[in-house]
C-alpha cells in the first residue's frame, strides 16, 4: 500500500511545551512571521466556531495557538515547566483514509485510541486517534481540520503548506530500526534520502508522506528523544532573507546562517526557538514524483549552514 493510498496530508500541526507561551508568540509573531489565531480551539457551545475578542491566540488555560495559513492554528505552544515536544498531529484527507491507517495500526498490535470529545474540541478537528511511537513521541492521526479567515502576516511573509503540510520536523531517535520500523512499516511513510555521519549507522533518514521532500526526518545520535527541530517554508528568497535580518536585530541566536541543503534544495537559516529546539526557516524545497529514487547521499549542504555538522544536531541543554 503506498502513501497515495493511505491518504496523508503531511505534518498537519505540532504542539510544544514552553514556561512561557506569551514569549514565544512575541518570537513567533515578530521574527518568524506567524499571527495569533482568530479562533481560539476549544468547546463551541453555540456549535459553530467564533473569533475570540481579545484573546490574541490565547486560551484560557494559557496554551497559545498559531496560524500561518487559513487554517484555525498550525502550532500550539502549552505552559510547561520543561520545554520540548507536547505531539505531532499528521493530517489524513478523508474519513476513509483515517479509518484505514487506524485499522493498520490495530493489525499491527500498536496502541492506538480515539481522542475524546474534549481532544477534538483542542485540536479543532473532526476525527483524532493518539498512537505513542517506540520512543514515546506523542503522534495524532487527524481529519477535519477548521479553516477559518486568510492568512495575512504583518511582516509580508506566507508559507508553502496546503497538500504539503505546515513544514517538517526532525525527531530524535535512539533505535533508527525500530523507528523506521514503525514510521516506514505501520504508518507507511516512504524514505526519500539518507545520510550516516557515524558509527553502528547513526545518521538521519528523511521520510515523506506527501510530495514535500520529508515531512519528518529521524535523527540518531545518541540515546536522546524529543524534537531536534521545525521547519516551515516560505513562498519567497525574500521572505527567508527578511526572517532572518529579524531575527538577529531581536538577538535571536543564529544557530546555522544562510544555505542551501543538498539533499531537498532547501535555501534556509536555523535559529534557536525558546523551547529547547531550533527553527528553521526555508524556501525552494524539491518536489518528490512517482519516479524519486531513494538515496544515500553524502558531504553536507551544496554551500553556507555553518555550523550545522554533527555535533551542533545534539539536544540543546
């Protein structure tokens, strides 16, 4: 069964923990380009979903909702002590492609539940199921997402998303088998490159489930989990080069500076997020068609991204 098949819609949202949520609206409003969300998620007593007077993206548990396209919200940011990773949502087409990657998931004798009335109600979403991968990433399968009013970003910036998804994220893993295993073998995900750069084959695997190049990356280094990075991709040069320039004139530090990865063609920098992992910000990512051949590939990024060799890809202390 192929990926067609299976009916993905790429990484469809991502939520993360942060002690504080208003500070990383201020840097993601301000350096990467996103708007607070119009509707905040949550119970709809009248049925139907209204913008939120005032609540500039927050809810009233303090959780803070970002948009970057029509959709209601693409990244949620939750109170939390420790920073880091909260769940990935990946996005199904249809009720029949839900019902099937659900099926496949029982078959194969992985937990899986259905999300509660008050999950949906979180996530604005029709359908969910909560499946934990072998190193206790928390992944939702989803259906139904709300689309609400145009994305405009004070800052002029838009992003590539629609059938592609928000963007990608990279994962670290401590087993790259058991991960591929599962990502490849259960959830059907097609491996488009890879790259080793150590011993006992530690490396990073690039998987899709759209024509984005990858929608999520597996990272092994060492015993670590948890999320190594985000990337969204913007519609323009311009809107990577402005990003930037606003993120060193707020002090953002700059993790790795301007470059083009030689794997998926991406032109982007990486800074550091308030939340313990790094943001990428991109433009120009490869297509994949029916006719991508998977590879091994070899000696970094065609130029720039100083900086990003192995050691800088460790978790942030």
């Amino acid at each position: 069964m192929g990926t067609d098949d299976r009916g993905w819609n790429g990484l469809g949202y991502a939520g993360v923990f942060a002690p504080d949520p208003v500070a990383w609206r201020a840097f993601a409003t301000g350096v990467c380009g996103f708007v607070p969300a119009e509707i905040v998620p949550g119970p709809r007593p009248q049925g139907i979903a209204l913008p939120t007077p005032g609540a500039e993206g927050l809810a009233a548990d303090g959780t803070c909702y970002l948009k970057l396209d029509r959709r209601q919200w693409r990244l949620a940011v939750h109170p939390g002590e420790t920073p880091g990773l909260a769940y990935l949502g990946f996005e199904l087409r249809t009720e029949r492609a839900f019902d099937r990657q659900v099926e496949r998931l029982v078959d194969e004798k992985i937990e899986v539940r259905e999300g509660t009335q008050a999950e949906r109600d979180a996530r604005g979403v029709d359908r969910l199921a909560v499946v934990q991968d072998p190193f206790g990433h928390r992944l939702e399968l989803f259906q139904g997402p709300i689309i609400d009013g145009p994305f405009v970003s004070p800052t002029g910036i838009a992003f590539e998303t629609g059938s592609l998804g928000m963007g990608h994220a990279v994962l670290f893993v401590a087993d790259i088998e058991a991960a591929l295993a599962f990502y490849r073998g259960v959830l059907g995900f097609q491996r488009s490159d890879y790259m080793v750069f150590g011993p006992e084959g530690r490396g990073i695997h690039f998987l899709r489930c759209t024509a984005r190049h990858h929608s999520l990356a597996l990272l092994q280094i060492g015993p670590p989990s948890g999320l190594q990075h985000l990337m969204f991709e913007a519609t323009s040069i311009d809107g990577v080069g402005r990003a930037l320039d606003r993120a060193l004139q707020a002090g953002v530090p700059i993790s790795s500076g301007l470059g083009r990865h030689r794997n998926d063609g991406i032109l982007s920098f990486y800074m550091h997020g308030p939340s313990g992992f790094d943001v990428e910000i991109g433009w120009g990512g490869v297509l994949c068609g029916e006719d991508w051949s998977e590879r091994q590939f070899a000696g970094g990024d065609d130029w720039g991204h100083h900086g990003l060799v192995a050691d800088s890809l460790q978790p942030r202390r």
